[in-house]
C-alpha cells in the first residue's frame, strides 16, 4: 500500500516537472530524426567515368564493340544482395577525364583499349594470349576511388565471362543474414538510440529520487516507517513508464521515417525494460552522491556522456575483448548495461535472431542492474534514509 502511494506522489512529482519529463521523451525522436538527416545526406554516391576507345571487330560482316556493350553492362548491372551507388557516364577524351577527377568531379577513370574487341574475341577461341586491357586513372588515397576500381573491376571481370563463356575458378555465393542485404546505414543507428532514449532516464530519475531530499519530504517518508525497497520501487516503477513511453515514440518516429524491423515487438518490451531498470539503477547512485536537482544536472552529465558515447548507442563502437565468459567477450564497455543492450536489439531487430541469441546479453544486463541497485540503495540509505 507504501508503494502505491508512493507511485502516486511520483507520478505527479514527474508531471509537474513536465519539462525534464518532455526533455526526456523528445531527447530518442529528436536524435532519430537528427541521424536520419544525416545519413540521407551522406549516402555514398561513386561517379565513374568511362573512355571507350574500342575501334570494334569485324565478324562476319558484323561490326562488334565490346567497348560499347561493356558501357551499357555497367550502367545496367545489379546485384541480388546489394544496391550499388555507382553512376557511369562517357567522356570524349582522356584529358578532361582525368580533369574531372582532380577537381573531384569523379572519382574514377576507366579507358577501354583500342583492341578490347578484338582480345575479346580471340579469348572466345581460347587464345589465352589475348588478354583483354582496361586501364583505370584515380587518386589512390582516395577511398572513394578504391571503392570504385574495386567494384568496376569486379562487374568488367563478370562481363567477360560472360561473352567469353568461360567460368570463375572459384564460385563464392554470398547468403546475408537478417535483414542486413537491404539494411540502410539509418536502419543500422536505430537500435543505439532506442537505447540513448533510455539513457535520458538518468536525469528523470536521479531528480525523482533527489527531490525528495530536496524538498524535505524525505524526512516524512522517514518517519512513516517505509522501508527502502518500498521507496525505491515506488519511484522505479514510474519511471519504468517513462522509459517504455519513451522508446516506443523513438521507434515510432524511426518507422515513420522507413525504419523496417525483424523480430519480436515483445523481445523489444523486455530488452526496454530491463535497460530501463539499469538506468534507474545507476541514477540512484547518482541521486546518493547529489542533494538537489542541480547537482544532479551538473554532476549527471559525465556518467550520461560515457553511456551515450563509449556503449556505441550515439554511434557505432567495437572493442576489443579483455576476456570472455562461456564464449561472450567482456570489454571496458560491458560495465555499462547499454552496450548489452545494444549488442541484444541488433541481434533481434537488426538480424532477426530467436531469443536463445541474446541470454548472454540479458544475463548481463540483470546482474548489472542489481549491482548498480546494491551499490545505490546502500548509498543512498546511508546518506538520505539513515535517521540521525
């Protein structure tokens, strides 16, 4: 009956501070909107250039050009798995060509041989003296340019086997896993700021619990006999809302603005649940250590900016494993519950991975958030509950 009141008193303590409340709900869609302006504004884009100086082969009768029909392979050419950002477009002379690539026009220049045709042919009559000759001119530091030759490379090689009929030595067939051969670099983002979403709780609920101290009412709470743990899930529980509302406004937003998603809607409440414990977790070790909300504004930012930052939630982060537990890597970052968190909604979201995939992820974050529950109730009994 303690915590019922006590979630009561919450929730209009949390509604009367409606602008932390707001910053908190608002913080995940404004950051997914953000990142959805940036990646669509920063999507890869390779021009290539293309010098056809085939003179074409006479064949009964019948002039080909192998320079031309290459032309239109490549602007023609698609892939089951992958969309390529390529255009191919012709020029008249090598000179301004290689113009364009120096003023950053292009990023490479492809010249077709004068005897393409012809090697093409003999290649057909198992001639292996003939070896068909392209010629590519681009700045090597740039990677753009890399990412060009490597691909055109690749597509020119396909087109002579197919007109020559031969076949590759190695046959590589590329099966992708999830939803990663159509997935989009915003696609990719979504996961992290879901949990940068519940990050935000950390202000909400170091307040929550602070105001009380801050307010003096804590001192009433005292003398009514309630116990921590009545304290502590009163509060928890609101803010566990907050959470939850939260990262379904951020996922709303997401799909408003094409986010696709595997998995369970379910999986997702639990991952969102349980992180959004850990937060309020760790936000009562900060409300222990604080007196008043702008302690908790000041003191708060640190532990906010290494949750968003070095978890990989406000961008993607890899690290090396300085051990591992039953084959899971434990880094610095697994401290903190959200590269767990993570690590699980790109499993479930991302790569459409059963639940069985992510108990390592969600074992981890349970035993964090009762540590950080430990840590902060014994601290803030201490210092706030402790009668005198």
């Amino acid at each position: 009956m303690k915590t019922l009141s006590i979630i009561i008193k919450s929730l209009k303590e949390q509604i009367r501070s409606y602008w932390i409340l707001l910053l908190s709900l608002s913080m995940g869609p404004f950051f997914i909107f953000v990142y959805f302006l940036i990646t669509e504004t920063s999507k890869p884009q390779y021009d290539v250039l293309i010098l056809n100086n085939d003179t074409g082969q006479l064949i009964n009768d019948t002039k080909i050009n192998h320079g031309i029909d290459l032309i239109a392979y490549l602007k023609s050419f698609k892939t089951d798995s992958t969309a390529i950002p390529f255009t191919f477009n012709t020029v008249k002379d090598k000179i301004s060509g290689i113009e364009n690539i120096k003023d950053k026009k292009a990023d490479a220049l492809i010249v077709i041989n004068e005897s393409f045709s012809g090697d093409i042919e003999k290649r057909k009559l198992n001639d292996s003296t003939r070896v068909p000759g392209i010629e590519f001119f681009g700045d090597l530091t740039n990677t753009n340019y890399l990412i060009s030759a490597v691909w055109t490379n690749e597509i020119i090689n396909e087109y002579a086997l197919l007109v020559t009929g031969n076949k590759r030595l190695i046959q590589v067939t590329e099966t992708a896993l999830g939803v990663s051969a159509s997935i989009s670099e915003f696609d990719m983002l979504v996961p992290g700021i879901l949990i940068v979403s519940l990050i935000m709780l950390m202000f909400t609920a170091s307040i929550a619990f602070v105001s009380e101290v801050e307010n003096r009412t804590i001192m009433r709470l005292k003398l009514s006999k309630l116990s921590v743990f009545e304290f502590l899930s009163g509060i928890s529980i609101v803010q566990l809302i907050v959470g939850i509302a939260s990262v379904f406004l951020t996922l709303l937003t997401a799909i408003i603005l094409g986010f696709h998603y595997k998995g369970s809607l379910s999986v997702l409440i639990m991952i969102a649940s349980l992180t959004s414990l850990s937060i309020i977790a760790f936000s009562l070790i900060i409300a222990a250590i604080t007196r008043s909300a702008n302690e908790v504004l000041v003191v708060g930012n640190f532990p906010m900016f290494l949750f968003m930052f070095f978890t990989g939630a406000a961008f993607p982060l890899q690290s090396d494993a300085l051990f591992t537990i039953a084959g899971y890597p434990i880094n610095i970052q697994g401290l903190m519950t959200p590269t767990h968190a993570i690590s699980a909604l790109n499993k479930t979201l991302i790569m459409d991975m059963h639940l069985s995939s992510i108990i390592p992820e969600i074992i981890s974050i349970v035993i964090l958030t009762i540590l950080y529950f430990i840590i902060g109730g014994i601290l803030f009994k201490k210092r706030h509950l402790k009668l005198a």
